[in-house]
C-alpha cells in the first residue's frame, strides 16, 4: 500500500519539478543569447555608420580605430566592404574566399541582415556570423558590414547558469521527495496501525490502543475504533465471564438436586419421602429464581453491548430511544409497606420526579432495585432517603441509608456479579441485583457509583441522561 501511494506522489513531484525546471533553463538560454545579439547588433550599427562615413569621405580611420577596440574587447574577426565589393577593413580570419561569409556579405548588400542568433544551450556551437548592410544614399545599399561572433563567453555563462539551476531543480526535488515520502508515512502510518488492530480485532486478540497521529480525520477513526474495540471485546469478555459464572454458580446446586432425586429412589418411608420432596421443591425454586435473575443479568449486558455499537445494527435491531418521568412519591408508595414491615424508615427529599430518556421498566427496575436492596441489608431502625436531583445536566437518583454499609475495600467489589459481602452471607440474594443496576445502567448511558455514607450507610448514586423536556 505504501508503494502504491508513494509512487504517484512521487512521480508528482517529479513532473512539478521537470515541469518548472525546463522552462527556466530555458528562459536562461534564451535570456543570454538575446544579451549576446543585442551587443553584437550594436557594434555592428557602429561599423555600419562608420563605414558610411569612411565610404563617402574615403577616410577610414575612424573605422580602424573601431575595428581594433572591437578586436580587443571581443576578439572577433570583423569584415567591412564597400558597394564596390572591395573590403576597407578586415582581419586575416575572415575572408570573401570563405562561401559562408561571401553569402553573409551578399545577403547584407541585398539588405537582407544576418541580425539572430541560435539559442545559446550547454552544447551549442562557438562560432556564428552576422551581417549588417551598409545603408548609402536613398536608403541604397552601400555596402556590408560581417562579423563572426564567438559564443564561448555566452556558452560558459549558461552553462553555469543551468548548472545552478539544476543544483535548485535537484535541492527541491530532494526537499519535495523528504516531505512527500514524510506526509506519505505521516498519512498512512495510522492506517496502517488500523490494519493491524483490526487483523487483531478479527482474530479474538484485543489490539493496542492506536496512536493519536495522522491528519484529523484519521485521529477521529483511530479514537472511534479504539471505543469500538474496547466495546466489541469488553462484550465477549462480559458474555465469557457470564458463561463461567452461570456454570459455576449452577454447579453446586445442580448436584444438591442431584443427590437429594438420587435419595428419593432408594427412601421407601412415606415421611422423610415427603421431607425430601420439600427440600427438592425448595431446591427448584432456588434454581428457577437463580435461572431468571441471570437471564436479567444477560438481558442488561445484551443491551448495553447493543447500545455500545448501536451504529454498527441494522435499524430493527437498535435498542429503542425511550423517555419517562420518574415520581419519588411512587417509588416510596410502592415500597412503603416493605420498609414498615422491616421496621426501616423511607422518605424521600430533592426533586419530586425526574425526566429520564429511558423506558419507564428501566427506571422502574433500576431505582427498585437500589430501594429494595436498601430496605433489605440497612437493618431495623435504620432510614433510607430517596433524593432526586439535576447534577451538570445528569438525571442523578441517589438511595442512601443509615444502616451499617460496606468497609472501604469492599465498595470496589459490592457489583460485580454475585458477590456477596461477609456480613450478609446468610440473607437471601443471588449478588446478581447490583450487577444488574450496573449493566442496565452503561445500556441507557448511565453509570453507578457506591460511596460510604455520612455518618454511617451505604450511598448508591445513580446517573441517567435527562430526557430532552426536562
């Protein structure tokens, strides 16, 4: 995948680079050689003019005077003929009896200029001529001025002027290829990271969290994935540690059941027969409450995994949005008899109700629950406070009671699944009802907290979303 990204982004780079680069060189030949032509244009007017004057005057020392310092300062041969043909200035190394210059000279005459050059590059030819025509009487031809022009001084300049520039095209397609191949790496190193986790994710291994690098858009993913696979993995870790609890806790009564049926086979006596049959009786009770408690258990953890990934479901299989008003006098109503009976106080305090965004069965289930689990363990004499209220946006119920709550080492363990607390191994309960409260909560986007009561209790906080009319 990286080569398949990189070589586009890098052939890219290469036609940018290619594509300024070649116009510059260029524009650098075509600058220079313009240079040389625009000197060599103008030296050769200044003999044009001094040869009129030499051929009108018949003087012609002005025009060696000039022919000399032209020499000097270029080092070029330099022809100058009259109408006639006849040269008056010239040097040894250029001559009529020479076919390109005698055809320079007669295209002058005709006034027909050699006044252009070739584009000076790299590997151009030295050496070009030039002609003027020498302009006589009436705009006439008077004669012909030829020069061979020596490009050396032209050619060095460009080729160090490329050779800089090349040295510019090669430091930016280095500079361009490092942050291509730096942005390359920087966009698919996460993705490449999804990958991985996401070949972990398929086969049962729980991924390392994802780096937070990359564009935006790929750090979102890698925390969205992240939540997804912690959701995804917590689920088949609930679901297995479900499984052995349920095979575990099913054990041991199963096999009471067992021996006591096995018992009934060999007991003849009509008397402890019907005691048997009691205790089996008693047994299946136990095991058809234990039974449906943790298919509650199921349900909840079910839930809140759907929920966890609620996006990822087809629409008929997303848990429904549901809103309703929870009453603090209802609750108490409800559970007012029970905690007389038990010679425990309820009231309640705070809001007189709550809209949460759930289904009334949950909020009823939740908030029963932490009631009757109040009542059951605060003791006689005790008082148990149902407090409705609006914290930072959160539908908070709390249940707290005075009774004799649950040291410091045991709060952190009061929900998980039936675990029971020393002091109360002898009340009736399967320890399933916390853990319940617990999932049913994370399914509706709740939470539950346990925190030790003041002076003495046990405070069970409740947190729900609020329903949007509330």
């Amino acid at each position: 995948m990286r080569t398949r990204v990189l070589a586009p982004i890098l052939a890219c780079v290469l036609l940018v680079v290619v594509a300024i680069a070649v116009p510059a060189l260029q524009a650098i030949s075509r600058e220079r050689t313009q240079e040389l032509v625009l000197k060599r244009s103008t030296s050769l007017a200044r003999f044009a003019s001094l040869a009129r004057s030499s051929i009108d005057t018949g003087d012609t020392t002005a025009l060696r005077q000039h022919g000399e310092t032209y020499l000097e300062l270029y080092g070029e041969p330099v022809l100058v003929i009259d109408p006639s043909g006849t040269a008056i200035f010239q040097t040894p190394e250029l001559t009529l009896d020479d076919p390109g210059v005698a055809g320079a000279a007669t295209a002058a005459r005709r006034n027909q200029p050699i006044d252009t050059l070739p584009v000076v590059f790299p590997w151009s030819r030295a050496d070009h001529l030039m002609a003027q025509p020498v302009v006589g009487t009436g705009d006439l031809t008077g004669g012909a001025v030829v020069t061979r022009v020596d490009a050396t001084a032209a050619i060095g300049d460009v080729r160090a002027r490329w050779a800089l520039a090349l040295a510019a095209a090669v430091a930016g397609l280095v500079v361009l290829t490092v942050l291509g191949l730096w942005l390359g790496r920087w966009v698919l190193r996460p993705v490449r990271e999804l990958d991985l986790a996401s070949q972990a994710l398929a086969e049962g291994r729980l991924p390392d969290s994802l780096g937070r690098t990359g564009p935006p858009e790929l750090r979102r993913l890698a925390e969205s994935f992240d939540r997804m696979a912690a959701s995804v993995t917590g689920t088949i870790r609930e679901r297995g540690r479900l499984v052995e609890d349920f095979s575990h806790r099913l054990r041991n009564p199963l096999a009471a059941l067992r021996l006591r049926v096995d018992a009934l086979a060999h007991d003849e006596v009509d008397t402890t027969r019907g005691a048997s049959l009691a205790q089996v009786d008693g047994d299946l009770d136990r095991l058809e409450r234990m039974v449906g408690t943790m298919l509650d258990l199921a349900e909840a953890e079910h839930r809140t995994g759907a929920g966890s990934v609620r996006g990822l479901l087809d629409p008929d299989e997303r848990p429904l949005e549901l809103t309703c008003d929870l009453f603090a006098d209802e609750v108490v109503a409800r559970w007012l008899a029970q905690a007389t009976e038990r010679g425990v106080t309820l009231r309640r305090s705070g809001l007189d109700h709550l809209g949460l965004r759930c289904s009334a069965m949950d909020a009823h289930d939740l908030v029963d629950e932490l009631v009757e689990n109040a009542l059951r363990y605060a003791g006689r004499d005790a008082e148990v406070v149902l407090h409705l209220r609006i914290e930072d946006g959160t539908a908070v119920v709390e249940v707290s009671d005075t009774g004799a709550g649950l040291p410091a080492d045991e709060l952190a363990l009061a929900l998980d699944r039936f675990w029971r607390s020393p002091a109360h191994r002898d009340t009736d309960g399967t320890g399933l009802g916390l853990a319940i409260v617990a999932q049913l909560a994370r399914a509706n986007g709740g939470a539950v907290e346990l925190a030790a009561n003041e002076p003495t209790g046990l405070r069970v906080r409740l947190a729900l979303p609020v329903a949007e009319s509330t």
